[in-house]
C-alpha cells in the first residue's frame, strides 16, 4: 500500500503539475489541498489519514498540540530552509522527520520593486480610472532618481534591493541591529546612524529583516510617526515586524503617502480584515516567494525530500 502524501495551501494546483513526482509515485500517492484549513481542528482532521505533509513556508503552523494529534504523520517537508512556526522539539518526539527545500532571493526582490513602483507612479488609481472612464491623470508620480531608499536589512534580499535603488539612480542607506560600516561598503551604500535617521529622512523605506524576539514591532507607532508624509513604506518579509494597528492609523490619518504590503498578520486575509479597505495601501496576497521557477524549485526538491526519506536517508533536515 502507497503511503499518503498531503499537499497544503496548493492556491493554484500547480504542485502536481510544476515538478516531475514520478520518482515517487510508485510508493507515494499524492493529494492537493487548494483551500486553507483556518484552524488546528481543521488541519488535524484533514491530516489524520496522511504519513507525509508538505507546507509552504510559514503560513501553517505545526506546534504541539497539533502533531501530538497525528500519529500516522512521519514526515513533515516544508518550503525553505528556514521555519519557525514548526516545533521540532514536538515533531522529534513524535516521529516526525522535518526536511525543507531551497528557496530563491529573486521572487521577493522583484516584488519589492513591484509595489514600490506601483505606490510611486500611483499604478492602481490610474488604471482603474482609465479602465472604467475616470479622470484623465489624477495622480502626480514620485520620482526615484535623486530620491532616498531607506533600507531595514541588508542580507541577500535587502542587498539585491539595494543594487536596484543604486540603478535607479537612488541614494540607498541601510540599517538593521547587527549591519556593519564594511557590509554597506561591500554593498556601496550609505550606513544609516540609527533606525530612526533612517526613517526620518528616508523617501521609500523597504524591510528584509527576519522575524524575531528582537525584531517583532520593530517599527512601532514612534518610528512610524517619524517618516516623512511623502515617504512610502514596503513590506514583503513579515507582518509583525511593524504594529498593524499603528501602520493602520497612519495610512487612514494621511501621515504617510502610502504603503506596499504583501505579508499579513492573519493569512490568508479575513474577507472583513481592515487590511482590505485601507486607504492608501497596495496589497497582495503573500505573493513574494510565488514565481514560476521557485515553485518548481520548491516541489522538485519536496520529490526529492520524499524519495531520500524514504530510503533512509533524509537531505535537508530542519531542526
């Protein structure tokens, strides 16, 4: 008998289709969910009949007492390396091997670069006006030439982020707790004094930070009180690293220009989410990691997670 594999949160149906499962097939028979299960209830009951789970990224959480309730469960493949909404220590004790996959810095380069341009050239208000007979321009453009790209992290991401800021013509400055004078240097942008100078006199201002104890509410209502009220704030690493409810009242009161936002506090979004009618605000889905190529990346590398752990040999344990 072939074990069962689940496939969670497969939005576009596209994990079957995008790598090649044949490797597996014979010992493996797979399974796409395309909705989301909402709650551990939800997720225990669906998974009950299943030996292996493969989730994307960190959108599904797998405390304790969630796999304490899936004893068939023996491997647990999630989409990069990288996951802190797993608890290994739970997932060891009940016989759960935890691989991941590689995953892409491109995606959610390009996805910065498209929110941002989309709040500077006001490409949403513009095309629904022309779309559905409305003003003639009704927006006047933010230039990125001349202007200044705060950057809160500078690792691979924020560094790629960096290097199109520089080709724009951008001045680029960055920050984060531990960034150094000779890692800007090797990026060739400007060290910011502090997270608040950058705010401060910063015209765009991007996060690539990872989520942490030292970083959660990183960008509070103080911070965000101090950005000019043309500048324009993106975000496409992780909700909390700005307080929703303080982000919320500065796109509403009009203190700053707008934001880009691709990462939620609740995902995927309530349909009644104030997230969904706030002025101001281009949104989308929790798109960053979603492209063509990282997605084959993605569920080629699940194949072969599955194929090594079933030989005995798991590649790319997390934990």
């Amino acid at each position: 008998m072939r074990l069962r594999c689940a496939v969670l949160d497969d939005f576009q149906d596209i994990a079957t289709t995008i790598a090649d499962w044949s490797p597996v097939r014979d010992r493996v028979e797979v399974t796409s969910f395309t909705g989301h299960f909402a709650t551990e209830d939800e997720l225990a009951t669906a998974l009950a009949d299943f030996d292996i789970a493969v989730t994307l990224r960190e959108r599904v959480p797998f405390p304790a007492s969630l796999l304490d309730r899936l004893p068939r469960l023996k491997l647990l493949v999630a989409s990069g390396m990288r996951n802190s909404v797993i608890d290994y220590a739970a997932a060891g004790r009940n016989g759960v091997t935890v691989c991941g996959t590689q995953s892409s810095a491109v995606p959610p380069v390009e996805l910065t670069w498209a929110l941002l341009l989309g709040l500077a050239r006001g490409l949403v208000t513009e095309h629904h006006a022309l779309r559905t007979g409305g003003p003639w321009q009704s927006t006047v453009g933010a230039d990125l030439h001349g202007s200044r790209l705060g950057l809160i992290g500078l690792g691979r991401i924020g560094s790629r982020v960096a290097a199109v800021g520089l080709a724009f013509g951008m001045e680029v400055t960055a920050w984060s707790p531990h960034l150094t004078r000779e890692r800007t240097d090797e990026v060739g942008v400007e060290l910011a004094s502090s997270k608040e100078e950058l705010l401060r006199t910063s015209d765009f201002v991007s996060l690539h930070l990872v989520l942490g104890e030292s970083t959660r509410g990183l960008l509070g209502a103080a911070e965000l009180a101090l950005l000019k009220p043309t500048a324009y704030l993106v975000n496409t690493s992780r909700a909390a690293l700005v307080d929703q409810e303080a982000l919320l009242a500065a796109l509403r009161e009009g203190r700053i220009a707008g934001a880009g936002v691709d990462v939620f506090d609740t995902e995927p979004l309530p349909a009644d989410h104030p997230m969904r009618t706030a002025p101001r605000l281009l949104a989308t889905p929790h798109l960053g990691y979603v492209s063509r190529a990282n997605y084959r990346t993605y569920y080629t590398q699940v194949v072969e997670d599955i194929a090594a752990w079933l030989d005995g040999s798991p590649v790319r344990r997390l934990g």
